[in-house]
C-alpha cells in the first residue's frame, strides 16, 4: 500500500512528478509484482502484539510496526523453510536503521538514482 500511496502522491504534487497516466502503469507492474514475487503475511493477532512490542523499543508509527512485523514474519518464514530471507526496501531512514537493528537486511531504493 505504501507504494501505491508514494506514486499517487507524486501524481498530485504542485507541479506533479508522476502524469496520472505513468502514476497507472507503475501501479499496474507494481501490482504484478506483487501476485509474483512478494511473500504475503497475512495480519494476525500475533502480529498485532509484535508490532506493539516494536513500538515499545523502537520510535516506530504504527503502520510502520505492523510493516516490520510482517517483515520479521516473512524472515522467520524463510530461515525455517531453508529459503534467502526477504529483503526490506523502504526509503524511511530511521525504519531502515530500526529493521535493521532487528536483523533484516535491508535497502533504500534512494540510494540507486
């Protein structure tokens, strides 16, 4: 959802950085994407209370502690299923710096112009 948002958002800024027309391509490949190749987590209770925990140690929004949580549900996945863990890409320093600091590898699609 965070993608989708940040591309509607360009579209709307004063001058946009997105035509509404390429804002719909992105969306639709980023919706492909999706279907393809991300590991869904779906939201549970346990979640709930692990993302309630991250805001406990960390300076974390709630969204995004529910975005970390998921992250570290999907690590916990792939180790036991002997699979490369996933890797979070955000451009949010302070929840690169906070995922990293709980063992996820991470990415910040700024850092590649």
């Amino acid at each position: 959802m965070e993608v989708v948002a940040t591309l509607c958002r360009m579209a709307r800024e004063n001058p946009p950085r997105l035509k509404i027309a390429v804002r719909d391509q992105l969306i639709a490949q980023f919706q492909r994407h999706l279907r393809r190749d991300y590991a869904i987590v779906t939201l549970t209770r346990e979640l709930l209370r692990m993302g309630s925990e991250l805001c406990r140690i960390a300076p974390l929004r709630a969204y995004d502690a529910m975005q970390l949580s998921c992250a570290l549900k999907a690590q916990a996945r792939a180790t036991a299923a002997g699979i490369p863990a996933p890797l979070f890409i955000c451009a949010d320093a302070n929840l690169l710096q906070i995922a990293a600091a709980q063992g996820l590898a991470v990415d910040n699609p700024n850092a590649h112009p």
